[in-house]
C-alpha cells in the first residue's frame, strides 16, 4: 500500500511547470480571455463565501436578541409573581 501513496508525488514533480502558476504568476498574458475569466470565477467565490458569512452572521445576530428577549420575559414574569 505504501508504493501507492507515492504516485501523486511522482506525477506532481513531473508534470509541466506551467499548470502550476496562474498567468500572473508565471508571466503570461494578464488580458487573455482566460485570466478574465479566472478573475470573474475568483471574484464569484468571494461573493459566494461572503454572502453565505453574512447569512450566518445575520443568523447569530438573530439568535442573540431572541435568547435576549426570551431572558427579559422570563425576569419579567418572575417579577411579577
């Protein structure tokens, strides 16, 4: 089993430098179709991952006041009896 895990490695060390650099990096053509195109899929990523911190933080806030607002009921019926 051991050999087995070494092939990712192998084929890793062997393949072409150029797949591992995007076209900035490596120095090509940064107003190609495709670097536009791989900005535009970062920038979706970000707008994905921000939007989905953005549900979770709207969803803490929610679940904070609504803990708050149970905790004042709850002092104000014990104040009350």
């Amino acid at each position: 089993m051991k050999p087995l895990r070494k092939i990712p490695f192998a084929f890793a060390l062997l393949a072409p430098a150029k797949i591992f650099a995007c076209a900035a990096c490596y120095g090509g053509n940064i107003d190609s179709p495709m670097a536009d195109g791989m900005n535009w899929g970062i920038f979706t990523l970000l707008a994905v991952v921000g939007t989905v911190l953005a549900a979770f933080l709207a969803f803490l806030i929610y679940a904070i006041r609504k803990s708050e607002a149970l905790t004042a009921a709850a002092e104000r019926e014990n104040i009350s009896k």
